[in-house]
C-alpha cells in the first residue's frame, strides 16, 4: 500500500464531497431527496476515469477493475470522514 495512492484516494473524496456540496447549493431540491445519489455517481465517475481502486491499492487482484473502481466510488461518495475512519480501522487491524 503506498501513501501516494491512498492519498489519491482522499483526494478523490475531498472533490466528491464538495462537488456534491456545490450541485446542492445551485439546485436546492436535490438536498434532501437525491444528494446521496449524485455523491455515488461523482464517486464512481471519477474512480472509473481515473482508475483508481481500493483494491488494487492493497494488491488485491480483481479480474473485472470496473468492479474494483466502482466499490471504491461508493465508498469515497460518503467524503472524506468516511475514507479517514477506514485508513484508521486497518492501520488498528
């Protein structure tokens, strides 16, 4: 696991959320009813164009990476918080 990867993952979160923060300041009736959603869709667009994956970071292999880049931008969808509590948990483990 190498620090510039995971710290191109917190990246990729920090501009999930404030991508998210920014759509539902111009389009307030998304706040409550679909910013989870578009958080997800930022999430997986971006792990998808950048290639980037939680999994391949911990050298576990994947035969399908599309997989690999759409779990990790589900999981960068909750922010940055969520990604910090995670690196926490496994460093612990």
């Amino acid at each position: 696991m190498t620090f510039e990867a995971l710290t191109t993952i917190v990246v990729l979160a920090v501009i999930v959320e404030f991508t998210t923060e920014i759509v539902k300041s111009i389009f307030p009736s998304v706040r409550s009813r679909y910013s989870r959603i578009i958080a997800v869709l930022l999430g997986m667009i971006l792990c998808v164009s950048t290639q980037n994956g939680l999994l391949g970071i911990f050298g576990i292999s994947s035969p399908i990476p599309l997989l690999d880049y759409l779990l990790t931008g589900i999981i960068i969808s909750r922010g940055s918080n969520i990604f910090h509590d995670l690196v926490t948990k496994l460093k612990l483990s």
